[in-house]
C-alpha cells in the first residue's frame, strides 16, 4: 500500500525508481471525450484510451503529456490548460507497476486524424463507451472526465490483464 501522512512524498520518490510513470490525457469538447483506439504499444491494442505514455528522463510531466500527445494524435494541447486531477497507482501480481498522472486539457492546435499509433474520435461519456476501454477505466475515467480529484490503487493479476478491484483513496498530488 502507498502510505499517506507526512512522510508519504519520501515513499512515492523512492517507489517512482522502481515503477514506470506516465501521463493520461483527457480532452472534452461539447461534452464529448477524445478517446483513441490504440493501434499499438506496450499494452492496450485495440482499448479505447486517452493521450500519453511513458515519462522520459529530463521531462516534466506536462512536458511529457504534452509531447504524447502531439506524437500520438499530431495535436497540440494548450499546456496552460493542464489540470492534474488524479494519480493512479496499477499494481500487476501485488507488485506496483505504474504510475499514471492523469490531466484534463484542452486543445491548443491541429485537427484529429488516424495516426500510425491511433484511430481517434469523439465519444459520448457513455457506458457504451467505457465498455471499449480497459476494465479499470471504466471505473475511475468517468468521474476524471468530471474533474473530481482522487488518488486510486489499481489492481490487476497481471499488466494490465485479469483486473481485480480498485481502492479511491483522497487527492494527493
């Protein structure tokens, strides 16, 4: 378990050496989510899944949300926009996995279209919808979207496979 208290930033520095970290975008327009079809990647072929990927050396986060993003969509967020509304913790066999910092934005330029990494669009914040995104999506993306902050455990018997339960615990960025 993550601890929390006073001391809880010296756990997550030294846990965030042994896990990866990404960012996860969400962008609404006119009440609707621009989700992508992943085409491809480490996990989620075929999942319908927000913008980001894996924190590079030398990065900031928003840096990184920034530069997924216009590498998977060939987009531009308005990074002024950036608004951290949850962290996420996956643990895959009981071990931690990742973790995922989860942004709303809006867009700052381009237009959508089919990228050799996603088949994007927008879609209603339906149960529909949440259906073609991963088990655990389907649980905390709806009220990301929302922007209500949280903090959540993510468990899974394997990366990403095999979802097993999810722990909201309060907003601790």
């Amino acid at each position: 378990m993550i601890p929390y208290g006073p001391d809880a930033h010296l756990t997550y520095r030294k846990e965030e050496n042994r896990m990866k970290i990404a960012t996860l975008g969400i962008i609404i327009e006119n009440e609707k989510l621009l989700l992508g079809e992943k085409k491809k990647g480490e996990i989620g072929t075929g999942r319908l899944s927000g913008p980001g990927g894996k924190l590079d050396q030398g990065e900031t986060l928003e840096e990184c949300l920034v530069r997924e993003t216009r590498e998977e969509l060939e987009i531009d967020l308005d990074p002024n926009s950036l608004e951290l509304v949850a962290v996420i913790d996956f643990y895959a066999a009981g071990e931690i996995d990742f973790r995922v910092y989860v942004y709303r934005a809006k867009i700052l330029s381009g237009e959508i279209h089919e990228t050799a990494d996603m088949i994007p669009g927008w879609y209603t914040a339906t149960e529909e919808t949440f259906k073609r995104t991963y088990e655990s999506d389907q649980h905390w993306l709806p009220q990301a979207a929302r922007g209500e902050k949280f903090n959540a455990n993510v468990y899974y018997e394997k990366r990403a496979e095999g979802f097993l339960n999810i722990e909201f615990l309060p907003f601790a960025p």
